[in-house]
C-alpha cells in the first residue's frame, strides 16, 4: 500500500512532464502554489502542494505529499521534492534536486547532480542490493529528474508538449515517458475539484529501461499491468483555470491493480517568492 500511495503523489508531483522538446518562445513568469488533493474510491488519501518559479532562464520548484486523515495513521508517509535548474532557447537544464521520502518516519533522501548532461545521484541511506540492473551512465545520459520535467509542458503549453517522449531517472529506475494528445474533453463540475471546463487529454504509457526490480518487469512502473499494452494509461488534463494562469494540471487519473486513483486541483494562489532548496 505504501509504495501504491508514493506512486500516486508522483501522479501528481511530476504528471505534468511532457516532452523534452525547446520551448518556441521564453517561458512566462510565473510564482504560484496549487494544491491537489489524491483520492481513492471517493476517500481522500493524499494531499499534495507545489510551489514553483518558471521565468525565462530560470525554475525552481518544489512539491510536498503526505497522507491525509485516517490514512496518516494507517499509512503514514511523506515526500518533499525539490529541483531547480536553468531554462533557455535550447530547452530546460536542470542542475541539482532533492528528494526526501519518509514512511513511518524512516527518512531516505536521493539528492540528483547534473554534470555534462548526465545525471547522477546518491542515497543516504544506501539502497540495497537486491539484484536489478542498475542503469548505466550511456542509459542516464539526457535524463532528467521526474520534477525537472515539468518545465517543459509549463513552459511550451500542454497541446505542444503532449507529445513524443522524455527519459526520466528516479534515482533507481529509468524510464520513458510516452506521449499521445488525445483532445478537448469537457470536465463537469464536481465538489472535488476547482476546476470544471473544456481541458486538453494527455495520456502517457511509461516504457521500463532500466533499474527496474524482476518482480516489477512485467508490471512497468505503476505496477498497472496492462499498461505497457497501452489498456491504461496515466491521464493528466490540462487547462487554463482563469485567464491570467498558466496551463496547469487539473486532473490526474491512474488505474492500477488495486483500484483507480484520481487527482483533482483543490487551490491556486500566488507566492511572492520562489521556492528554495533546503
């Protein structure tokens, strides 16, 4: 249950991670905080908050889950993420993140380096030896941190973005992030989300590479098993809350084997400054 919880965040945390192409145009500046909310059939789980700072040659964000109500105590788990980087007429360059996973208070933090386009990382505590086949450095070369990502939708618009494929490294396991634009859909309201309204489908199949457990081979990376066969994929909607907003994620869904998890966008309110790594 743990590990389903801490996939779901990521739903949310690094959905809306697109394609690795440059933005046609410098990305606008933008400080915001949003809230989502992760529920399971109707009962809230996780709540989820992203702060971020997307300028024309800058990002940083930063993104905090934890369980919620009587799954804080049933399931007690947390995650921060933090990623910051440069962003130019090339595309976006990421250049350090942190994450930081508890459950039951047991800590683990990844901290990511990117040097000559190859990330890297180190765990404290050490992962251990459980016999997967470590990515190598010619697989990580170009990959990004998971959170990283979401410059590229932000900064190029989620008709654009949601296409083609990106190479994302958690720390452990490399995988690529397919892409398929699927159109407008509109989005009835409903007392689970702020957002009701005509927003873009964006569907995406993750494709194993490496670092990958054997137990976890078949299943791909939501342990959705049908998913490489493309029954079930991640969905993330896209939309203009108001008009003065960016595109932005308003609804993430997940089938996976133990139900659907489903996100919705509970608030949206600026921030005078960007977020800051620890």
């Amino acid at each position: 249950m743990y590990k389903l919880l801490a996939l779901a965040a990521a739903l949310v945390i690094a959905g809306p991670a697109m394609a690795a192409d440059a933005p046609s145009a410098p990305a606008p500046d933008h400080n915001l905080s949003l809230t989502y909310t992760l529920y399971a059939g109707g009962l809230k789980v996780v709540n989820v908050g992203v702060t971020y700072h997307l300028g024309e040659k800058a990002y940083d964000i930063h993104a905090n889950a934890r369980t919620t109500g009587m799954w804080s105590s049933l399931v007690p788990w947390r995650n921060m993420i933090t990623a910051r980087g440069t962003v130019d007429e090339k595309g976006v360059h990421p250049q350090i993140a942190r994450y930081d996973d508890a459950w039951r208070e047991k800590l683990r933090t990844t901290e990511f380096s990117f040097v000559n386009n190859v990330v890297t990382s180190v765990a404290t505590p050490p992962h251990k030896q459980d016999g997967r086949t470590e990515a190598t450095l010619e697989q990580r070369t170009g990959a990004m941190d998971p959170l990283s990502a979401v410059v590229n939708v932000l900064a190029q618009g989620g008709a654009k973005g949601c296409a083609g494929s990106i190479p994302a490294f958690d720390g452990r396991r490399l995988y690529k992030l397919v892409f398929s634009n699927r159109g407008e859909e509109v989005l009835a309201k409903t007392s689970y989300s702020l957002f009701a309204g005509s927003a873009l489908r964006c569907e995406v199949l993750f494709e194993p590479v490496a670092g990958f457990p054997q137990r976890e081979a078949r299943a791909g990376f939501w342990s959705a098993r049908d998913n490489a066969e493309a029954k079930n994929p991640l969905i993330i909607w896209i939309a203009k809350p108001s008009a003065e907003l960016p595109e932005l994620p308003v609804r993430v869904q997940s089938t996976v084997e133990l139900g659907t998890l489903v996100a919705h966008i509970r608030a949206i309110n600026p921030v005078q400054q960007s977020a800051g790594l620890p």
